[in-house]
C-alpha cells in the first residue's frame, strides 16, 4: 500500500507495506445507479449503531414525520437519530435484555417532512464549531462523523487532530466513489466546507485506481491511496501517515455521508437518500450485482430482483469481511450501504483433504487454486471446525496495521487485557483478514472487536 500526500498541500509523503492482501472476489458491483422499488414501510435499527444507549422517544401507534427523533443516547440526549419515513409506528422490536432492536415506521402515501433551517454558503460562513455542531445534531446529522480507533460517533467536545474522508470505501463490495459522486460534485465540496468549519485540518483521500477527474473535488484532494483492501480504511491511512501519539484522535466521514451532510444543511429536511451496492457472489443468481438508490431504512427484500430465489443464499449486510449475517425481513441500519449475498454452506465434502482444491479459494498454498488466482465466488463454506491456533503467524503477515494478532487474540483469551493494548488492540480497523487467513477458523476479528467496545465501554 503506498500512501501520497499530494504537492497542494506542499509536502509529499509516501508510506508502504507490503502487508496487504489481494483477495479477489467476484462480485463487485457495477457504475450504473437503478431506482430501488417503492416501499410501504422503513425502519430505524438502535442497535446497529454501535457504542450507544438508546432511549425510546416514541411508541406504537404514533404518527411522526421524515426527521422526527424516535431514539436518543442516554449517554448524550442531545444525539438524536430521526426518522426515515413519515407515517406510523407500526412496530418496535427488542431483543435480550430488551435491546430495542427496530422501530419500524408504515409510510403514508403522501410523507410530510420535518423542516430545518437551511444553510448555505453565506450562513455558514457565519458559524462557529459549536453552533455548527448544535445545527449538526439537529438535523440528525453528527452520528455521520465518527471517532478514531471506536470507531463511535465522535463525541462533541473532544479536540480531534485531523478528520479524514477516503472517498472510496475498503470493503470491495461498497458503492464506488465514481457512482456517488456523478453529478454531485458541487454537494460533495459544500460538505467538505462544512466538515473544514470543525477547526481540525481536513484531509481528503482518493483511491489510485478510481483517480477523481471533476476539478471541484480534485482540488480538495489531500492524500492518494494505492493498494487492494484495506488500504482505503481511514483507520489504515491514519496508521502509515501518524507520526504523534496525539495524532490517533482523528474523525471520519464516509464519502457517501459527506453527500448526507451537505444536503440536510443545504435543503434544511433529513436525507434519506442511500445507494446501496448489492452483490450477489453466487453464480446464477438473479439479484446481479449492482448500485440500487433507496432510502435509509429500506426492507432489505426490497434491495434484491428476485427474494424467493435470493432466499436460500446468506445475506450479509455492510460488506463481505466486515458486516453481520442478517435475514430477508430485515432493514438496512444507519451505515449500512452494502448487501451482499453469498451460498450457503454446503454439508462437508467425501474425502475433501485428498481433492486438489482447484476451485477452493486460499490465502496459503495449500490447494492448487493459488495457481490460478482466478476471481472466486464466495461462499458461507468454513471446510472446518475452529481448532487450536498452531503459531504460523499468518494473521500477522497480513494485518494492515501491524497488530501481533496471535499474541494480542491469547493475551485476551488470558484476561490480559492491558498486555493486548501494547500489543495494537486499538489499532485495529476491524477489517477481518486475520480471520479470513487463519488457518485454525478462529474469529480473531470478532474477537478483537467486542474486546475493542468492551473497553471503550468501560471507560465512558
Ligand atoms: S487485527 Fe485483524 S481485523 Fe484487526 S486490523 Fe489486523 S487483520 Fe484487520
Ligand atoms: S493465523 Fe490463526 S493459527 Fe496462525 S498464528 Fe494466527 S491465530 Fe494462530
């Protein structure tokens, strides 16, 4: 991965590493954008939005508007998270420990909106970071911004030191920047200017294999990113570019939300528009892989062409290395802009160990498709139990962060939770190679993870 800081900011700066994996999976989605189908009900999911304690502002049978509040953070009441839909409550569901798991609103045929006061570019002159920060968290905009290594909504009152736009997402099977972007240019730097009003220095990332060509956004280029995934993470980039300690406390907006942020300070209404990559791994199947334009909160039997034959596959939501498992009759979350459905499991295979392996995808040598390194399609298929590690130190050669992962995983097996901090545990970007690689199945990522929010959980 090679990371160039470029001479418009007078100074360039090259970091590498070779520890980056090409994994190539078929299934990336195209540049075109299709309508989504039109839908009858949308839903907000609390717990999908990580490192908060949601309250409950509504109940059934309620009638709210696009941009009424349904939940808040107890932690932070002024965090409000706003509705997608204008019509009724028709249902609010809770998991264990009633969780609230989803508010799902039934829209009316003609959807009123919440109005805000628009701002634009004279008015925003005229802000400060705070009144900024206020209007932000009016308009349900700041969950958007996040905080560097939680990765939780950034926290009002702390002093970043840069905030990062990657314009193109690390997850492949993400909506590509030159899908959103197209005919949005002039939005995307109006919320670049916003994000400039924070007081931290913005810094704005493209890929080198999707160089920007529109002069508006070019200009505000700052840093050019080359390597396959993660490299593109803003958790990777602040990685290879830090040189203080001080520097970890650093911000991150998405490309796609920087879009968000501009529009709901711009029109003065909630934006619920989302494109979504969807991504069918799976040959033959009917859903295709392509960018769908909805809205947030869409059901996500909605998002695919044909559900009845998508029906038997896995769906994942928000990327194929870093989102969950989740089902048909659900919505899609906050960040979530990437659904992505892959076979199933298949039941274990006759004498698997003494078949070459041509068409077993691997990160190691061990069958012969390292041969032929062919795009492969991805499938649930684990070929294996979770077993004890046996120390090849593959999770190491291939994390983008340089995190001793095997010894970091036993350290928080152990209880050591201090010993994992030395070893990188907030370093980690949640990309979810060291488990892709590890040969033993162990879920290293995940691991890594909840040990991540349980700490941060601790602390607050
Ligand atoms: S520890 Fe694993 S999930 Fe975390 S950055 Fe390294 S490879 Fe990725
Ligand atoms: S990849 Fe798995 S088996 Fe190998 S060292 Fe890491 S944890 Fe152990």
């Amino acid at each position: 991965m090679v990371v160039q800081k470029q001479e418009a900011i007078m100074q360039i700066k090259t970091v590498s590493t070779k520890k980056i994996l090409g994994i190539p999976v078929a299934g990336v989605p195209g540049m075109d954008i299709e309508e989504g189908a039109p839908l009858t009900s949308v839903a907000a999911l609390p717990d999908k939005i990580p490192l908060i304690k949601p309250r409950l502002l509504v109940k059934k049978g309620d009638h709210v508007k696009i941009g009424s509040p349904l939940f808040e953070d107890k932690g932070n009441p002024k965090l409000r998270f706003l509705s997608p839909g204008g019509g009724t409550i028709a249902d609010i569901g809770y998991g264990q420990r009633r969780v609230i798991t989803r508010i799902v609103v039934e829209t009316d045929k003609a959807e009123e909106y919440e109005s805000f006061d628009p701002i634009d570019e004279k008015k925003l002159r005229e802000q400060d970071p705070g009144s900024l920060m206020e209007a932000m968290m009016e308009r349900g905009l700041w969950p958007l911004i996040r905080s560097l290594p939680y990765r939780a909504i950034a926290a009002p009152d702390e002093k970043p030191a840069s905030l990062w736009v990657c314009l193109d997402p690390a997850d492949p099977f993400q909506v590509p920047s030159g899908v959103y972007l197209k005919g949005n240019e002039a939005r995307f730097a109006f919320g670049i200017r916003i994000l400039e009003k924070m007081g931290a220095p913005v810094f704005v990332c493209e890929s080198e294999q999707a160089p920007v060509e529109d002069d508006r956004i070019a200009s505000l280029i700052t840093h050019r990113v080359s390597g396959a995934y993660p490299a593109e993470d803003p958790g990777v980039v602040l990685y290879h570019t830090k040189k203080t300690a001080e520097e970890n406390r650093a911000w991150f907006v998405k490309g796609q939300d920087v879009l968000l942020i501009a529009e709901g300070m711009a029109t003065g209404r909630y934006p619920t528009s989302r494109i979504v990559a969807v991504s069918a791994s799976a040959n033959g199947d009917a859903s295709g892989n392509r960018c769908v334009k909805t809205r947030l909160g869409a059901p996500l039997a909605a998002l695919v062409k044909n559900p009845q034959t998508a029906a038997g596959r896995r769906w994942i939501m928000g990327g194929l290395f870093q989102g969950h498992t989740t089902v048909p009759e659900d919505y899609m979350g906050f960040y979530e802009t990437s659904l992505t459905l892959i076979e199933e499991a298949t039941d274990p295979e006759l004498f698997g160990f003494l078949r070459p392996g041509l068409y077993k995808p691997t990160a190691s040598r061990a069958f012969l498709y390292a041969l032929h390194k062919k795009h492969f399609t991805a499938k649930a298929d684990l070929r294996g139990e979770e077993r004890a590690c046996i120390n090849c130190g593959k999770c190491e050669q291939v994390c983008p962060v340089d995190i001793m992962v095997q010894f970091t995983y036993k350290c928080i097996y152990a209880g050591e939770i201090e010993e994992a901090l030395l070893h990188g545990l907030l370093d980690c970007v949640e990309c979810g190679l060291c488990s892709y690689v590890c040969p033993a199945k162990i879920e290293l990522a995940e691991t890594l993870k909840t040990t991540r929010h349980d700490y941060y959980q601790d602390r607050i």
